[in-house]
C-alpha cells in the first residue's frame, strides 16, 4: 500500500534536507553570492530548487502502488509556483503591505501571522487543491490529496523563497540554504495535510462544507504557529537560532505527516480507495468564510498601515509615520544637536530595517528668508558626489529640497567598497522657524523605501 511508504519517505526525505543544510553550512556560512545579478539569479534559483526536487523526487519514487503520470507530477509543483507568483507575492507586498506594520507590536504581529500570511497561504492552497486537483479523474484514492498538497506545497515555497532570497543579497549560502529548506518543509506538509482533508469530500462523500472549512483552518493555523514560534527563536538571541529553528520546523512537520498517515492507515483499513469526482460549484458557505477572512485581513492591514501619529504643539505640525519605522521621538526632550553648522534641535527620529532607511525632522531658529538659505549649511559634512537644489510643496506651504549623495566612510570594513548614500533634505518655514524633513538611505534602497518618506510627508498638517 502506499500509505505505508509515507514514513519512510518522509524521514529519507529528511535525511537528505539535513545533509544539505550541513554541506551549505560548512562550506557557504560566511560566503554571499558576489556575482553579477543574473549568475546571482541562475545560482539562488539552482539552490532553492534543491529541497524542493528532494521533496517531490522522494515522495514520487516511493509512489509505486498507482504512481501518477509525470504530467500530474509537474502540474501541483506549476500550480503551487503560480499560487505564489500570482496570489501570495503580490497580495503580501501590494495589497495588505504586510511588512510594513506586522512587527510594530505584538498584538499585530499574531493577528498578521494568522489571519493575514497565514490565511492568504491556506485559502490559496484549498482553491487550488479543491477546484484544481480534486475534481481529475487521477485522484483516484485519498493518499492522493498528500501527494498533490506535498507537490503544491513545494512549487509555493520555491517561489516565496526565491523571492524572499532576491530581496536580501547579503544573505550567506547557509542562510540561503536554511529558507529554502524550511519553507519546503513547512508548506509541503501543510498542504499534504490540506491535500488529506479535502480528499474526505471525494471518497466519504458527505460533509463537503465541514471538510473544507476544516481544510481552511487547518492550514491558517498550522502556518500561523509556524510564523510565530519561527520568528521567536530569532527575536530571543538565543545562540544558533537557526538550527533551533529548523529542527523545530522539522520536527513540526514530521508531526504533521504523522498525523496524516496513521489518518490514512485507518482509511486504508476501512476499503476506501475510490471516489466520483465532486462537483465544481464553489461551496458557497466555504468561499464566503474566505471573503470574511480577507476582510478581516483588509481591516488588520488598514489599521496598521495608519500608522502612529507625531504632533509638537509648539511648532505647529504633526504627521503620521508607519509601525515599521522604529522611532525615538524626542520632542519632550527637546535635546539640541549640532548638525554642520546650524543649530537645530531633534523632533523626531526614526529607522527602518527592511528597506533601511532613516528618517529625522529637526527645527531650525535661522531668522534668515528661505530664499537667502545656504543649502550647503544643511548637508552633511561630507564630500558630495551629486547635488541639486528644487522647489517643492508640502500642502498649502512652498520649500526647498536639498538632495545629495556621498561615499560613506569605509575604515570600518576596509575589505568593502565604499557605499554610496543618497539623501533628501527638506526645509520649510513655519512661524518663526525652519522644520527639516531629512531622509537617507543607502542607493541600493534609497527608492525602495521612497514610497514610505513621501507618506510621511503627504500627511503633514500645519498649524493654521
């Protein structure tokens, strides 16, 4: 039978993604791929791709009751790509800007691990396996959902690995190794799991809504664990936190295709090999629990992309800024700074990690008209490479932009190559002062992190 081979290919299976965790450890954990970006693409890719062949390899050659056709081999693993590609990606990045606010506290952080990644992954993974798979005359008995899931679950992590991987090239091999093979295991075993349930709708006939509804949430809360025990063993400091992480994950997925496969020896005991394919109307109830999720999800988003808000009644203005920039808002400190040759004094001060960037705004009590300004006066005391001076608005008020570029100072790491800093400094004329908007970011994501300054400053409000 082959639920009896499901064990044993999933603790070979292990094997072989410890083996290559260990090999990339030793030789790649200090070394970045420092290749041009189209060597640097060909190579992530070969190494994302590798736990993902191991999975699918493994799982399809000890399929040798009703092995499925090739062609059925490659289709879950294209759909679980697309799913990705088309459904998660964009809606992580685009729609609900996940990373923008899922860390700025830890009550968003649950809410965004469960009913937002979480739920975007699982409702993903039942459209594709209920309406795509389910329904082939192929599935043809229920350790068929485990197989399609794994398969799924394996093009789905390719691409939010790679995709992941790209956005971080200072990444080591080993780093690049460790997401690779996490995310394999995690979601393979999620959607084998996923793949099982919704098999029960085919050859139990009965109780289609239980089991997809069932189906839905198990995936959200499985992956809603994952994301929030994964991330703890990284925010905790703990020493070797990446194999603590992946022989948890490890362990947790194994679990779960234990459970999966005693679930299918007792199906196996029973007869239950065959089943007519269900019908492709959508479960209504089903796909409105969905909608209601992602709604949820909408309005989670909502709330933490608005942000916090910065208001200094003394000068006049206030400003929403997002959950991601950590801030030191220093206003009721009032502490003065030095910067080149203008006193001036720091209202708010925040720094972003992913893209890096930094933003400051200080106030300035230079009596002089705008117009009279030496830009030179508030740059920093360095070399610049670019410089440009423009007029801009910031709602019913004109001002002027200073934006430059430098080398930073590379005595720190003299095996690197200076980086280029770009910058943006702002000033505008309020009462009787200067308030200086300064945003700085490396030129690698100096426009990455553009879209998140400019929505600092759209929402500046100026005392009447």
């Amino acid at each position: 039978m082959r639920t009896q081979s499901i064990i044993r290919t999933g603790l070979v299976n292990s094997l072989f993604q410890i083996l290559f965790l260990v090999v990339m450890f030793a030789v790649g954990r200090s070394t970045a791929l420092n290749t041009g970006q189209s060597a640097r693409f060909i190579i992530l890719a070969a190494l994302v791709f590798v736990p993902c062949i191991i999975w699918t390899l493994f799982y399809y050659l000890q399929d040798r009751y009703m092995p499925e056709p090739l062609g059925y081999v490659i289709s879950p693993f294209i759909a679980g790509m697309a799913a990705a590609a088309l459904g998660a990606v964009p809606l992580h990045l685009f729609f609900f800007h996940t990373q923008e606010w899922i860390y700025a506290s830890i009550l968003l952080f649950v809410l965004g691990s469960f009913l937002v990644k979480a739920m975007i992954v699982s409702a993903l993974f039942y459209i594709v396996l209920r309406y795509g798979f389910l329904p082939l005359k192929e599935f043809n008995e229920p350790v068929d959902g485990l197989f399609y899931g794994a398969v799924l679950g394996t093009g789905f992590a390719f691409v939010c690995s790679l995709d992941y991987l790209l956005a971080h090239p200072t990444f080591t091999l080993y780093v690049i190794a460790f997401t690779a093979t996490v995310n394999v295991l995690i979601f393979s075993s999620v959607g084998a799991l996923m793949g099982y349930v919704l098999s029960l709708i085919k050859f139990k006939k009965k109780d289609r809504i239980a089991y997809s509804v069932l189906a839905v949430n198990f995936g959200m809360v499985l992956l809603g664990i994952f994301y929030l025990v994964s991330e703890l063993f990284f925010v905790s400091g703990i020493s070797h936190a990446f194999w603590f992480c992946f022989t948890s994950v490890l362990i947790y997925s194994l679990l779960i295709l234990s459970y999966c496969y005693f679930k299918m020896r007792r199906l196996s005991e029973k007869g239950i090999f065959r089943g007519e394919a269900p019908s492709f109307r959508f479960n209504l109830v089903t796909t409105l629990g969905i909608g209601i999720l992602l709604v949820g999800a909408g309005i989670i988003s909502h709330q933490g992309l608005r942000g916090k808000t910065f208001t200094n009644q003394e000068y006049g203005i206030s400003f929403r800024y997002p959950h991601s920039l950590s801030t030191n808002a220093l206003s009721p400190l009032a502490k003065p700074t030095i910067t080149t040759q203008v006193l001036s004094k720091i209202l708010f001060s925040g720094y972003n990690s992913s893209p890096h960037f930094r933003v400051t705004v200080k106030i300035d009590r230079n009596k002089a008209q705008l117009k009279e300004m030496d830009p030179l006066r508030y740059i920093e005391p360095v070399r610049t490479e670019s410089f440009l001076v423009e007029t801009i608005e910031l709602g019913d008020k004109k001002g002027r932009r200073i934006a430059y570029s430098f080398l930073e100072k590379s005595e720190i790491k003299r095996a690197r190559f200076p980086q280029l800093i770009k910058s943006y400094v702002d000033l505008f004329r309020q009462d009787n002062v200067y308030i200086i908007f300064s945003y700085t970011a490396n030129s690698a994501h100096f426009e990455e992190g553009l879209p998140l300054y400019r929505k600092i400053l759209d929402s500046v409000r100026w005392r009447k």
